[in-house]
C-alpha cells in the first residue's frame, strides 16, 4: 500500500512538473518581448514632438504617440486618431475615433487633438510644414486658450479651414510633428510634457532611465494593436560613432532587431546578414540620399568653382571607398529622378557639364560634421588624401545647432537623409530648415509660405523642381550616393514595412 502511495505521489508531482512546464511555455509564447537596437541614449524627457530634428527622435515618438491621419504602405493617406476624414466645400472634416484610449483608461477626444494642434502652434518649433500660417494667417496665437479661425471643433469632428481645399494638408497631417498629446500628459503653464506612460500611440512607456533604456508596453486599445505583435519592446541604446555596436549586439543575441536608422549603414547590415542563419533583411528602394552640404558660412566662405572641386573630390573619395559596398550607388539628384521636384537626364547632363569646367584649387583648412552616419574616424581614412587639412566632428545638422562664435560653423556637412518620393511638405519643410537649399531662415520661411499658398500640385512641383535645379547649379548640395533604408530581424519575426518610406514602424512587426 505504501508503495501505491510513493507511485501516486510521484505521477502526481510529474504532472505538476508538466503543468507547470506548459504554463510556462504558454507564458514565453504569449509574452513577444522585441529587444531594439536604438541609435540614441536620450532621456524619454528630451523628445518632443515640436522639435525633431533627427531620425531617432521621429522614431520615438511615433511609437508613442499617433497623429491625425497616416500614410499606409501603399503610399495612401489614412485614418488614424480621425476615423474618417473628407473635404466639404474648401474645409477639411476630421472625425475622431471614439474608441481609443490611454493605458490608464482617458479618452482620446476632439479635445486633445484640438490642444495638440494649438501647442504646436504656440511652441513654433515644427520642422515639417508651415502649419502656423496655413491656419491662423498673419496673427499666430500665443496661448493653447486662444482661437484659431482655422481650427474648429463641431463635437468630436475637426475642422481646419485652410481658406481653400489644399491637397496636400491631408499628408502633412501626417507627420508625426502632429502627434496627437492628450490633454492630461502636459503640463498646462509650460506645455511640456509630463507624463510618458498616458500616450496616443501603439506603445507607451513603462520603464526608463537617463542613459536611454527605455521599456515599451503595447496599449491593447490602439487602432494598431494586435496580439502578434510585440507586446514589450527594450530600446537597447547603442554607441553611435561605433558602427559595428548592434550588430555584435545582435551576433551575441542582445537585441533582435536593427532598425532602418542604424549606424552600421546598409552596406554592414546587409553584408552581416548573409552570415547569419537566424535573421530577415528588409530593404526599401533607393531612397537614402547621401549628401554634401554647404552650411551659410560654407556658402560665404566658399565660391561656387571651390564648392564644386571640394565635392568632386569627397565624390571621388566615396565612390572608392564604397565601390564594393552592398546597396550603394552614385547619385546626381538630391530629389531621386522618379520622386516628384526630380530632374530630367538632360537636365542633369547639363549640370555636370558646367561643373566639369570648374578649375581652380579648393582650400583644405575646413570644418566637416558627419551627421549620423558613422564615426569620425571612418572619414578622417577617406578625406586624409583629398582634404588632410580638414577637421572632421561627428554632430547634428549646423542649422540646427547653436554656436557662440560664428568660426566654429562647419563649412559643409555629410549625411543622409529621407528624401521621399512623392510631394512631402515635411520632408520638404524639413530640408529646408536643415539647411540643404541653402536658404536663410527668413528666405525658406517665405518660399515655404509661398509654395503652400499655391492651390495647384502641378506649379507646386514646377517651384519645388526649380529650387532643386537651384540647389545643384549652385552646388549648395552635393549628391553622393543613394542606397535603400535595411532592417534586419530574428527570423522568429516577419517585417513587413513599406518599399517607399523609411520608418521602422514596429506595430507592423509580426510573430509568426
């Protein structure tokens, strides 16, 4: 009898040990933790919707916070915080969904929306769209509490009153400068932002610190929200200026995905992902312009025939450096050939004609930022023999930085931004105040005001085409290389982003 007790005791302990083995593979299945290699180690404190001024920073906050509408992977304008949207005569009607809610359970309503817009407006410091102008005229308001005649609220629909149906108010809506903010998560005297777990978007913040570890948690309300995909996800800040950083994270299994924005390069990325067994690539079209720019004291300091022999010479230098390199290829157009504003072949034929005949000797005692696309050392191996005397920094764009002594401005830059491929006011807006049609402020405030005034697509895109002519007459650009925006993820993971944009919207990762 007692050895019929032992038996029973010992089955029933070994279907405890199943159970509890079951439950915890149900566990580990259920829970789709997405550990991210994240290009930055900024505080959740330091984004801000107003002020973005590099791609980490969109990244962000788009996983926390949704705007008004979004552009699908068609390239199409659609629903997100509206539910609907339509024109009615010459005012744009946007119906906030009624479903969609914080973590914390606070409604998202035309409220907010109207708030957020009106924060924008008051904080002035969007970079994608003259918004401001577009909406309250000549006499922007200087208090959420006070009325814009082009915002309107009829009850939970929004209407904007642009003076006449403008095209393309729908996508720059679009632009994640318009995230929507509830009410509730700013402070009311300041506006800044307060709380970042009470959010709009697919994700909110559950965990961080100041050295940028950052746990995101998905909000089962969200219009994006679905059970496969990630539920938890760890931003992993890595080192910028090391390009090789995530991908030996990813090789010893400390992250899972490389975002689109990564500083190893597509080249690394695709090249790395041919020797791993567990891992997906996503690339986009060729739609990551690398540039040499001329800031204001470069285009001051510099004339034209010396603009035009320093970018031949760094050209010259990268198409070598890069000859081998996976997904790279030389580029003659800021705006690619196929995008809206590009130029004809005969048009470029005959820039690189006239550049061709410039002599002259180009001075070698320059500043050079490289602006998130490798470390400093990287291009002091590529300028050593074309430009020895050059100083090289690692930094954001110079219109965007603050320098106390005009001498410390770069005279020129290299990076390698989203150019887009259809009419993007933000995009637009965002070359333009990065500096990259070298423009003052005053002069791409007015262009901006101008090009957004005009009611027709097609003499938009004959001011926007005439300003990219402009822009490389004049050698105020010089295009490198195009390559496509790469993302690699574990093989447990389907990506499945868009073949014209360069976001890495993780609500569309998927478990398998």
């Amino acid at each position: 009898m007692k050895f019929k007790f032992l038996a029973l005791g010992i089955a029933l302990v070994a279907v405890i040990i199943i159970w509890r083995q079951f439950m915890l593979n149900e566990t580990s299945s259920s829970d789709l933790t997405l550990r991210v290699a994240f290009p930055s180690k900024k505080a959740v404190t330091f984004y801000e919707p107003t002020k973005i001024h590099l791609a980490p920073e969109y990244f962000f906050l788009e996983y926390i916070y949704s705007p008004i509408v979004e552009i699908n992977i068609e390239g199409e304008v659609s629903s997100a915080i509206a539910e609907s949207f339509q024109w009615i005569n010459d005012d744009l009607h946007l119906k906030i969904r009624s479903d969609l809610y914080t973590i914390g359970g606070t409604q998202i309503t035309a409220d907010d929306v109207i708030f957020s817009l009106k924060r924008l407006l008051v904080k002035t410091g969007n970079t994608h769209g003259d918004f401001n102008t577009l909406v309250c005229g000549e006499n922007p308001i200087n208090s959420v509490d006070n009325s814009c005649p082009g915002i309107i609220q009829k009850d939970n629909t929004v209407i904007l009153k642009a003076g006449t149906r403008k095209t393309f108010l729908l996508p720059m809506l679009a632009a994640i400068d318009f995230a929507i903010i509830p009410r509730k998560s700013v402070d009311s005297k300041t506006l800044q932002i307060i709380d970042y777990k009470e959010t709009t978007g697919p994700y909110y913040v559950y965990e961080s610190d100041d050295q940028g570890n950052v746990i995101l948690k998905a909000n089962p309300s969200h219009f994006h929200y679905s059970k496969k995909m990630p539920q938890t996800v760890i931003l992993v800040p890595m080192d910028v200026e090391n390009t090789t950083d995530s991908l030996t994270a990813f090789k010893e299994g400390k992250v899972d995905f490389i975002t689109t924005i990564d500083s190893a390069g597509p080249d690394k990325v695709i090249d790395f992902s041919r020797g791993v067994s567990n891992a997906k690539l996503h690339t986009t079209m060729n739609i990551r312009s690398f540039i040499l720019a001329y800031s204001q004291r470069g285009l001051k300091e510099l004339s034209l025939e010396q603009r035009i022999l320093i970018g031949k010479k760094v050209k010259a230098a990268f198409l070598d450096a890069y000859k081998n390199a996976s997904g790279y290829k030389e580029s003659f157009q800021f705006l690619p050939s196929f995008a809206d504003g590009g130029l004809t072949k005969e048009e470029v034929d005959s820039i690189k004609e006239q550049q061709e005949k410039a002599k002259g000797e180009a001075p070698e005692k320059l500043k050079l930022v490289v602006i998130r696309i490798g470390g400093k050392e990287k291009f002091e191996k590529i300028f050593k023999d074309i430009l020895p005397g050059v100083e090289i920094v690692v930094g954001p764009p110079p219109e965007f930085a603050k320098f106390d002594n005009p001498a410390d401005m770069p005279h020129m830059s290299i990076g390698g931004p989203d150019t887009g491929f259809l009419e993007d006011i933000g995009l637009i807006s965002y070359s333009l105040s990065a500096g990259l049609f070298g423009m003052t402020k005053e002069e791409r405030e007015l262009w901006l005001r101008n090009y957004m005034s005009i009611p027709s697509k097609e003499e938009r895109l004959i001011k926007l085409h005439d300003l990219h002519k402009k822009q490389l007459t004049d050698a105020i650009v010089i295009p490198l290389m195009v390559a496509p925006y790469v993302a690699m993820i574990r093989s447990n993971w389907d990506l499945n982003f868009p073949q014209y944009y360069g976001n890495s919207p993780l609500w569309l990762i998927k478990a398998h």
